[in-house]
C-alpha cells in the first residue's frame, strides 16, 4: 500500500482500492496497460504456433514462457 492511513478506510473506499488492485493485477489490466506488447506477444505465439504445428499444450506452454519477457521488456 501507498501510505498508511491515520484513519481507518469506510467500507466502500477498501472496496474500491481492492477493486482497483485486482484490475491491476490481472491479466486485462496488463492488457489495458500494454496493449501494444499484448498483440505483439498474440502475434509472435500465433505464428509460431501456426508455423510449427504444435499441439494446444505446446502452444499455451510457449505463452506462459514469453509472457515474463515481454513483461520485463516493457517495464524498462
């Protein structure tokens, strides 16, 4: 968290800033974040999957292998 509050949070401003961590921290906040890096990285495992024929396995084992790098990458 940010700051530490002198006072305690209502119920609805915890709601709201644990509705707005759970954005950023799932996979459509990245993409609304990076959207360009999302469809690079949809792009590159679509033609590789398309090129190499791999099996659905493959395939999703590939993304969860490239999606790391494409996320440090635009972090820098």
């Amino acid at each position: 968290m940010d700051r530490v509050p002198s006072q305690p949070l209502s119920t609805e401003e915890a709601k709201a800033r644990l509705r707005e961590a759970a954005e950023r921290a799932s996979p459509a906040g990245y993409v609304q974040q990076h959207p360009l890096e999302t469809v690079g990285l949809a792009l590159i495992i679509g033609l590789l999957a398309g090129r190499t024929r791999l099996s659905k396995t493959m395939t999703i084992m590939l993304a969860e292998q490239l999606l790391p790098f494409v996320i440090r990458r635009s972090r820098k």
